[in-house]
C-alpha cells in the first residue's frame, strides 16, 4: 500500500500538468491573498451594514460578468488550446474578444434604464450602486478574457501575474481611498471595480508576441466553431454567476441589509476555498481538452479520484478553523455567520472535488453537460431561496448553496465516469477528437 501511495505521488510530482496546477493555486492564492487583505480592510471599516451594500453591487458585477462571459472563455479553452495554430487562435481570440466589447456596451446602457426597478425590487437605498456595477462590469470581463487568453495559450505564470496586478492595484488604491478620507461605499465599490483594469492595460506585456488581436477583419468562419459550444457552455456560465451570487440578492429583499453584509463577509471566506478549483481548473481544461487516447484518461482519472478524495477530507480539517477564520479576518462583528460559513465550506470542498471531473467534458462531446448542470444548480438554488429564506433566514441561503453543489458534485462525477466508461467499452476513445 505505502509503494503504491508513493508511485501515485511521484507521477503527480513528475507531471506537467500538475506543477503548472501548483504554480498556478499557490500563485494565485498569494493574489487572493492580498485580496482578502483588501476585503478585511473593506469589511472592517465599513461594517456588516454597510458592507451589505457593498457585497450587492458586487455580486451584481459578478453576475453581469457571466452573462457578458456567455460561454466564451470555455470555448476559448477549448478551440485555441493548441499553440501551433497561431492564426486560428488570434482569430478566435479577436472574434471572442469583439463579441464581449459589445455586450459589455450593451450591459452599461441597460443599466441606465433598468437600476430603478432593481433597486425597488430588492429594497434597495443606495441604487448608485446598482448603477456603477453596471457601467464597471466591463472591466472585469475585458480581464477575464486576458486571462483566459493567457491560459489557452499556457502562460499560466503570466496569467497569475496578471491576477498579482488587479489584486494589488485593488489593496493600494483603497488605502490610498481610506488615508485621504474617502471612507463611504460607493467611492471603496468603484475603485474595486475598476482596479481589474490595470492587468489589461499592460496585456501586450504578458500575452505571447505571436497573439495579434484585429477586431475588423470578418469572422464568419469562426462563428459555427464558437456557436456550437457556447450555446450549452452559456447557459451553464450564466447560471454559475447567478448560483454564485444570487442569494445575495434574496437576502437583500427579504431579510435586511445587515444579514447580507454577514452573508457577503462569510462568502468572501468560502470564495477563498474556492479559489482552488478555479485555478485547477484553469490549468485542467485546456490541457484535459488535448487529451485524446485512452490511456492518457486513464492515467487523468486516477490523479482526479486522488485530488476528489484529498478535496472532500479537507473539510473535515477546516471545521475547528472555522470561527477562527472569521475572527481573525473579516472581524467580530460577523462571527453571527459562522454556522453559515461552514455550510459554505462544504459546498466550496464539494466544488473542487469535481472540478477535475469537469474538465473531461472539455474533451467529450457532450456540450449539452454544462447547460444541464448549471440550470439544474440554479432551479434549486432559487427554489430554496426563494421559498425559504423569507420563512427560515439567512441559513437556508447557505443550504441552499450547499444542496445545489450536492447535485453538481454528484452530477458531474457521476455523468464523466459513465461517459467515459461507456466511450471505452464501445472502443471509441482512441478515436476521440476535439469537435471541428
């Protein structure tokens, strides 16, 4: 047992993927690290009230980011993993791009029209915010597609150092907000947002010199190739931001402002943990959508049972940390939700202990995977809130949250291994190709 304890660990230490996964989640965490510092400092200051505030322009940023998103970074991932096909990747990359400029202009003009009626929906007294998420949005989607670009070409250093620009440029601009006596929500929301920026000004620095990006140039032939994935990867991005952080709203409109800065601060800690699945899977999809043989899954799935069973033990490791992380992070006045971050733990562990399995999906051609899972995640995360929050408060957000990541887990882990054995038992794997 000790032997095979010890191969299984030299293959991952001697595998490229997993020091590019390790370079990656370390890199990043340091990132996220000095993000959280940001949060703390944001957090303390301004109070679970007025963090509430904070945490519903956020989570709005979030969600009209994905919507933004549309699908189109995973099939960026997919389609311009291969670094030879320099030409075929800068068009992708220029087409994908020109889309995302044109929904984020669409975005900021809805949100002169439509931030009235939110605001009256979800109770809301300060609809400046609601109107600065979404005229910033775009910021944060123009990153998103740095970095996606950044990993589909696998310049994963790059890409964290871009992470490193946002997440420091987010902690010395608040500072600077908090020593000159700009103290209030919406100048510390808006400097927030627009920090994401600063990584994509300097793109041409990280981004292979190969990568020339020609907006202007006509992109029909692309548009089937993209089309063909987005149309089921859209919906399952749009619904990943909407489960991600539409309970946020529900708190807002049928408990009170307090309850969701207490729900905004925990979820910034679970967001910590989750930090690891995205950046496994960063790293994990483009290169699991190369794989096309069956011995190399094989080898894949026995790495991905590994970091699942390693995922879901590590629970049981944060629970004595639990209070401790609210206390010495985002504060006292929030240890109210510490039985709510630990719900939120444990939909966190169950997300990365299926992220490796999600990623097979980049190399199958079942598309239709990411729409199913993401609106199957967000029928039972809005049934929950929805009907139970106003009965039940704040903790049936979080189980909520946790129930929809039971399906998600179960779903995704359970559908790849059946497709993958189904595929190997018909002897279709050796044949297996990205789709055209």
């Amino acid at each position: 047992m000790k032997q095979i304890v010890t191969q299984t660990f030299q293959q991952l230490r001697d595998s490229s993927g997993f020091r590019q996964t390790v370079i990656t989640v370390v890199g990043n965490f340091l990132a996220t690290g000095i993000s959280a510092i940001t949060i703390i400092l944001i957090s303390r200051l301004l109070g679970p009230t007025q963090f509430g505030v904070f945490s519903v322009g956020f989570a709005i940023v979030l969600i009209l980011s994905k919507i933004c998103d549309a699908g189109l970074n995973a099939t960026l991932l997919k389609f311009a993993s291969d670094r030879s096909e320099v030409q075929k990747n800068n068009e992708l990359f220029s087409f994908i791009l020109k889309i995302k400029i044109v929904l984020t202009g669409v975005v900021a003009l809805l949100g002169l029209v439509l931030t009235p009626t939110l605001a009256r929906i979800i109770h809301f007294e300060q609809p400046e915010i609601i109107l600065l998420a979404f005229l910033l949005a775009g910021f944060s989607v123009w990153y998103e597609q740095l970095i996606t670009m950044l990993q589909a070409s696998h310049r994963f250093s790059q890409a964290v150092l871009a992470n490193l620009y946002q997440s420091t440029a987010k902690l010395i601009g608040i500072g600077l907000l908090v020593i000159f006596g700009f103290k209030g929500s919406i100048s510390i929301f808006a400097w927030y947002m627009l920090a994401p920026l600063i990584p994509v000004l300097v793109a041409k620095n990280l981004l292979l010199k190969t990568t020339k990006l020609n907006l202007t140039q006509n992109f029909s032939h692309h548009s089937s190739l993209v089309w063909q994935m987005a149309k089921h990867s859209g919906v399952g991005f749009v619904a990943a931001g909407l489960i991600e952080n539409i309970d946020v709203l529900f708190v807002q409109r049928y408990l009170s402002t307090y309850e969701t800065g207490l729900l905004g601060g925990v979820s910034r800690i679970s967001m910590m943990l989750l930090l690891i699945a995205y950046s496994m899977g960063n790293v994990l999809y483009p290169r699991v959508a190369q794989y096309k043989d069956v011995a190399t899954l094989k080898k894949y799935l026995k790495k991905a049972t590994i970091v699942m069973v390693i995922s879901l033990l590590s629970f049981f490791l944060f629970i004595p940390f639990t209070r401790w992380s609210i206390f010495l992070t985002i504060g006292p006045e929030y240890l109210a939700g510490t039985k709510i971050l630990l719900i939120l733990a444990a939909s966190s562990f169950l997300t990365i202990a299926a992220i490796p399995f999600l990623a097979l999906f980049y190399v199958f051609k079942e598309d239709w995977y990411f729409s199913v899972s993401g609106v199957g995640q967000l029928v039972i995360l809005v049934i929950g809130n929805y009907f139970f929050v106003p009965i039940y408060g704040l903790e049936a957000a979080a189980w909520s949250r946790l129930l929809c990541k039971v399906f998600f887990f179960t779903f995704t882990v359970g559908l790849a291994l059946l497709i993958y054995h189904r595929e190997r038992k018909n002897s279709l794997l050796p044949k297996l190709e990205l789709q055209p």
